[in-house]
C-alpha cells in the first residue's frame, strides 16, 4: 500500500512531502524568540499561563531571547547550512503568542527577517484571541507575498478540559479565528494535546472529528508532557499516564480519522530532557515515529482510512473472519458486500438474502463475473433466517446487513424496523461464539426507527457498540451486535 500524499513511504500526509510539493527544495525551519508575552499570563485574559507551558513558552528550542531576531536566525543557519547545501527557510515565530502587539510591532519583527534572502515563508503561532481585525488585514497582505502559515492553539475542544489546563479561551473564539484566516486563504495549522487530565480516547477523537471539518490544512498532533516548574506538575500522580504504546494507538485511531489531506507538522512532542518528568518515553522520538508507522503497517491502514465507513466496515471483517467462516449478507442489494464477503471467506460459504428479484439477479451476475463458486442466495425476507438456515446454528460468524434502499434502484422497497428487528434477533441464534453482526445505519427517518430498536437489544443483554466517523448527523454509522459471550474484542466503542 502506498499513501498518496507522501514522498517516504508514511502513512501520512507528511509535513516534507507538502513543502517539496511546494518548493521543490529543501526547506528548514528556524524556530525564533520574538520576546511577545501571552495575554493568558499577562492578567489580559488570565494568569499562570496553560498549565502545561514552561518558562519559554513552549519554545525550549528556539533561539536566545536575549539576543536580535537577525542574530538568532543567522546563528541557526549556520548550524543548518553545514549539513545542507541550497536550503530555503521558514522563519518560526514559535515563543508565546507571536500576534500579540501592535501591527508596528510585528511589521517590525516579521518584515526584518523577510528582508533575509532565501526566507520562503513565515510561521507564526499565536493565540485564537490575539487576533483582531487590524492584524488580520496585515496577515492577509503579508499571506501575498510569501508562504504565511498561522498556528493557532486548540489543545482540546472539551470545555471541562480547557477550563482545568487554563486556556481561557472559547471554543467560539478558536473557530472565528479559523474562518477569518481561512477566508483570507491564509494557512491554517491547528495544535491539539493529547492525554490531556481526565480526557477519554473518544473525546480525544472527537477533537479530530471537530478539526475535520473545520477543513484546517495541518495539524500538530502532541503528546501532553510535564515539566518541572509548571503548575501541571502537581497533577502528576493525579490522572493516568499514557504509555508510549498508548500513545501510538490513540494517534493511530486518529490519524485512521483524519482528513487525507490535513498536513502532519506533528506527531509528538519534543520535551527539553533537562525539565522533563513525565513521561520519559517521550525523548525516545525516533521510536515513537517508527512505531507509528509500525502500528499503521499492521492495522493495514492509513490517514483518512476511516473516514470512510465502508473501510471501517471492511476492516473489522479482514480482522475477525476466518477463510474458513461461514458467513450471511442479509441484504444482498447489488452484491458488492457478497462479492468483499466470499473473498474473505475463500474455504468457507456466503449465504445471502434479498427480496428483490432484481437484487438476487446483479448479485448473481457479480458474483459469477468474478468465478465465486462457494455462495447460495436466497430471493426471501431475512426474517426467515433462522428457519432456511436452521442447520447452521452454531456455525454461522458473522451476519451483515447493509440497510435501507437498494443503490441505484427505481425501487422504493427498503428495510424496515420491524422486520430489520426481527431478522437480527433470528440471527443472533445462528450465530457460533465468536460470532458477530455488523449493520450499516443511515439517519433517514426509518434508518432512525431501526438502530432504536437495535439499541433496545442491551436490555436483553446483547452488546451494541456504534461507530461514527464524523460528526454529521447525516452520515451512516456502523453497529455491532454480539452476545456478552462472544470471543472477539470489541471493534467499536460504547456510546
Ligand atoms: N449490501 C448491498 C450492496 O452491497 O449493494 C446494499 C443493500 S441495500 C442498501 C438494502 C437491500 O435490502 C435492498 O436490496 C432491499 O431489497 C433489501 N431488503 C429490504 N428489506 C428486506 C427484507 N425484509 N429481507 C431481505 N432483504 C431486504
């Protein structure tokens, strides 16, 4: 498998591949110390600063606060320039919040290290608050003369969390700051933590969903660190902790999650190790990234992979269903899900379902153009299920049903909840033990009515887990159903 937006084989829209697409160079970026303050540690917006932020403002590398912009930048590239040849730069205003002055201030500053030959572009990280008009039009006419991209801190978008890290900012106020850069074509990077106190992976991957669709160009991705001296330190023995192999399955569900073409400017953190306490894993970054990529070769997947609810679908079904199985689509439709199933299922058998003729009809058709031989189908209704397969109790591993209309069908037949209900209930004693039933959901009235009453099956003790790759209540969502004495883990979350 080769992902489409990368240069070195990752499974990632990588920061490198989006610069040589844009440059056709090498591009360094120079991290920088502009001297601003924040307005959350200046009493302007509150005081102490994000719980997490060290002394320097989270900018442990950049260059010498003491020293002039020029002096800092040229020190940097010296080091850069003698192991590189023909390198153009980034200037990084990467200390505090880099918008925070008067637009004379920051001409200043910025058009100073503009003037420098090979600067290519200006990165500049800020607060969502630091914004205002007069500095945006700025922006917007320094965006037209060289590559301008704005970092803005998210961290979160949980409340409870942004309350308890003191970012003292809404998640309103993030997402103006967005639209305006966004409707001045300016370059968007959104920064978010993970393990942040108390938060769950759901929440964590809901931030995502959140930067999906606010159609952002990047992302940076961080692990949360604690450093001595920051007021975090005393909640340290307070919340779990993540382990490095924690942490590489939450990124990896993450980036599963992510827009295919959202930039990775960052996928962990880099901590100074003379301050760090917590978690030492993490100056190990090498490992880190090579195990991301590790993790993502395993799981077979990629950036964006579930943004698609059929890969979601497909995958749960690669990782639970042996050649050997045999296996029931209830819905047959135009008998793509059968044909996916019996390629699956090589040694074993597909049953498949429809009270369509013309359903049965084009599943056949597919089925024989690709020389499936081991499948049988069934023109009837799948509340029958259990009556025409009655010798299969006990054998049967997975049933899917893909519900609603037939695809590009003049039909208005579609399943129904009762009928839906009744079927899956009839399956559920086929089922063998570590059998499972997947459904796809979709939110039209009736689709509404159905996954009510699957959901009704927890009182009978059945697991219903769902998953939902966005926060589109127009979107599908994917079911699983088991009994509590099925083998396999669970695939998706209970929500
Ligand atoms: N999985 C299919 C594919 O890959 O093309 C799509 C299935 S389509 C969304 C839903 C199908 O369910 C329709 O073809 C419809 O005829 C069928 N259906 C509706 N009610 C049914 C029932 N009670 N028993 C069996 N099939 C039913």
């Amino acid at each position: 498998m080769k992902f489409n937006y990368s240069l070195d084989n990752k499974r990632y829209h990588t920061f490198n591949y989006h610069l040589k697409k844009k440059f056709n160079n090498k591009v360094a970026k120079i991290s920088l110390n502009a001297g601003f303050t924040c307005p959350n540690i200046d009493g302007k917006v509150g005081y102490g600063g994000c719980i997490y932020c060290s002394k320097s403002g989270s900018a442990e590398f950049a260059g010498n606060i003491e020293d002039s912009l020029i002096k800092q930048f040229y020190e940097i590239k010296e080091v850069m320039d003698k192991k590189w040849k023909n390198l153009k730069y980034i200037a990084y205003f990467q200390a505090h919040s880099n918008t925070y002055a008067s637009v004379d201030v920051l001409k200043e500053k910025y058009e100073s290290i503009l003037k420098i030959k090979d600067v290519v572009g200006l990165f500049i990280a800020t607060r969502p608050d630091c914004i205002n008009e007069e500095i945006i039009n700025y922006l917007s006419q320094l965006n037209k003369r060289t590559y301008l991209v704005v970092e803005l801190g998210l961290q979160t978008i949980h409340d409870k969390t942004s309350k308890l890290i003191n970012r003292c900012h809404s998640l309103s106020c993030f997402e103006e700051a967005v639209k305006k850069l966004k409707q001045r074509n300016i370059e968007v990077v959104v920064h978010i933590i993970n393990n942040l106190p108390y938060e769950t992976k759901e929440m964590m991957l809901d931030t995502i969903r959140y930067v999906n669709k606010l159609k952002v160009d990047g992302i940076k991705i961080h692990m949360l660190f604690i450093s001595k001296n920051t007021p975090i330190e005393k909640l340290q023995d307070k919340y779990h902790i993540f382990s490095m192999e924690e942490y590489i399955d939450i990124v990896c569900d993450q980036l599963e999650l992510l827009d295919e073409k959202i930039v990775i400017h960052r996928i962990t953190s880099d901590p100074d190790i003379n301050t760090l306490i917590k978690p030492t894993w993490l100056v190990n970054k090498r490992s880190i990234l090579n195990n991301i990529d590790k993790e993502l070769l395993k799981r077979n997947t990629y950036q964006g992979f579930n943004t698609s609810i059929l890969n979601r679908f497909r995958q749960i079904i690669i990782n639970n269903i042996n050649e050997s199985d045999i296996v029931v689509d209830a819905t047959t439709g135009n008998g793509k899900d059968c044909l996916f199933l019996s390629t699956i299922v090589k040694k074993g058998f597909v049953f498949g379902f429809d009270i369509q003729e013309e359903a049965i009809n084009k599943t056949t058709n597919l089925l024989n153009k690709n020389n499936i031989k081991n499948y049988q189908l069934f023109l009837n209704d799948h509340q029958n299920i259990d009556k025409i397969l009655n010798k299969y109790k006990n054998k049967i591993s997975l049933v899917v049903y893909n519900l609603g209309y037939l695809p590009k069908s003049k039909s208005n037949i579609m399943t129904k909840k009762e009928s839906t209900i009744n079927s899956i209930k009839a399956s559920l004693k086929l089922l063998n033990n570590k059998g499972f039933i997947l459904v796809v959901a979709y939110p039209h009235d009736e689709g509404k009515k159905e996954k009510a009453e699957i959901y009704k099956l927890r009182k009978y003790n059945y697991i219903v887990n769902e998953y939902k790759n966005t926060t589109n209540d127009l979107a599908p969502v994917l079911l699983e159903i088991k009994k509590q004495s099925c083998h396999i883990t669970p695939q998706l979350t209970e929500i």
